[in-house]
C-alpha cells in the first residue's frame, strides 16, 4: 500500500508546486489503477474530496511551510 501524503510530499519536493506536480499526479492516478483507489481511500479517510484532495493537501504544506518561515523571522532570525 502507498502511503499518499509522503507520495505528495515527494511530488511536491520533486516539481515544486508547479503545474508539472498536478500533471504527474493525474498521469499516476490514470496509469496505475489499484494508485487511484488507494488515493481514493486515503480522501474518504483524510476528510479530502477526491476531486481536490491532493491539491488541498499541497496547499496546507505549503502554507504550513510559509508559517513557519513568518514565525522565523518574526522572534529575529533573519538568514
């Protein structure tokens, strides 16, 4: 079984939150069938849409991401 969240954290990490992610995600979701229904399963679980859920999951990396970069530089961390 696949685990979905590490399989987008890769993705993301692969192509950036680029429309290229959103390409390949589609491309694995119609190539490998038993891929779909896994992901299908981690939305029903995860409370996402099928439609949008891995897109949802992206974005609230990525603002959990920028969060933690704002409060960062807030206490005076600058780099």
């Amino acid at each position: 079984m696949n685990d979905i969240s590490d399989i987008l954290r890769e993705l993301l990490d692969r192509f950036s939150n680029t429309p290229e992610l959103d390409e390949e995600f589609e491309r694995m979701r119609r190539e490998d069938p038993e891929f779909d229904n896994e992901y299908s399963l981690w939305c029903e679980e995860s409370g996402y849409s099928v439609k949008d859920g891995y897109r949802d999951y992206i974005n609230e990396i990525i603002e959990s991401q920028d969060s933690f970069w704002d409060n960062y530089h807030e206490y005076g961390n600058n780099i």
